[in-house]
C-alpha cells in the first residue's frame, strides 16, 4: 500500500454511510471506526475546500427500481425502516457537501456523480465506505474506467465479510489506484493541500 500523491482538484467519495447500512457490524474494521476516519477525512476536505460527496443508496418501495437481472440470493421482500436512506448524523448537514442518490451498487450509474466531478475539474477522488466489495469496489472500478486517478482509504472502508474485504484490498485495488491508511492520505493532504 502506497499513496503517492494527491491532485490540485482531489474530491472524497463516500458511499453508503447511512442509518440503514451501518446498522450491519462490519468487518475487519468497525463500523464505528470507519464512520470515525471518515468524518476526519471529511472534515480535512472541507477545511481545504476541496469536495466532499456523500453518497447513498435507496429503493423504491414497491422494488420497481431494483437490477432485474437473475442472481442466486433470494430477493427479500423486507420494508426497510422509515431513514434507513438517511446519511448518518456524524456526516450530514454540510451545506458545501454534495449528496448523490444511487439505486445500484456503483455511485456512477445512472447518477449525476461524474457531472458533479468534473463540473469541478475534479481529476482525483479518495474513497470511504460500506459495503467494500460491493459499493466500495463498484464505484472504484466506474472511477477508474472514467479516467480518475483513485486513492482508496482501506481502514475507512468495511464489509460484512472478512474475505471479501481482503480481495478488494489486496487484488482489486492494486490494479486501479493507490491504497492507503486515513492517516497515510490526512498527511499527504497536509503536505499537498497546506
């Protein structure tokens, strides 16, 4: 893991830090400590006016909006509770923030994510959140293939499964950006980003 270098116009992504989705214990790291790395590197951001974009995830409540495609899970017919959509509190109410609603795993389909970026001359993005072999990695895979260069804050991101967390870590991400601890990127910011 080695984080080299942070772009003039570096924005942070954070995907799925809502009520709903870090009510699930997370593994290899806590959730708690996760939401805890993530608001320092939001707050680092916005010290330096640079982006910050809390994304999260929603459902239609009757499923219309769900992937169509065939898969080997069951589909659950669960209501979720009233705000489990909802950014959590430690990250809300940051009018300067810019907030995208997903309705699939990458926070780039069928969003306006990449119009918020690059109406910003956004060249670089730093990535937190749950799930990480899910939101986590979709959203760096789209990041990569639209030409970012892409910082991963691996102790800022968890999964509900030990192994899944480690691929991603340790074969997916190598191979699209750069990875490193909040404290590894909060020191190259203060380097770069005085």
């Amino acid at each position: 893991m080695a984080v080299t270098t942070l772009d003039p116009k570096t924005a942070l992504v954070v995907i799925d830090l809502q009520n709903g989705v870090v009510a699930a214990p997370g593994t290899p790291h806590a959730t708690t400590d996760v939401i805890a790395r993530t608001v320092e590197l939001a707050d680092a951001f916005r010290a330096r006016r640079l982006p910050v974009v809390l994304v999260r995830v929603t459902a239609a409540p009757d499923g219309s909006d769900r992937t169509p495609g065939r898969n080997e899970f069951p589909r659950s017919a669960h209501t979720p509770p009233a705000g489990w959509d909802e950014i959590i509190d430690d990250l809300a109410g940051h009018r300067e923030d810019i907030t995208v609603t997903k309705r699939n795993w990458s926070a780039f389909y069928g969003t306006d994510l990449d119009l918020h970026l690059r109406r910003r001359g956004i060249t670089q993005i730093v990535l937190t959140g749950v799930a990480t072999s899910i939101g986590v990695e979709s959203t760096a895979r789209a990041a990569h293939e639209h030409g970012y260069h892409l910082t991963l804050a691996i102790d800022a991101m968890t999964d509900v499964d030990a192994d899944a967390h480690r691929n991603s870590a340790e074969r997916i991400f190598p191979r699209i950006g750069e990875s490193g601890t909040t404290a590894d990127i909060l020191d190259l910011l203060a380097k770069t980003h005085p």
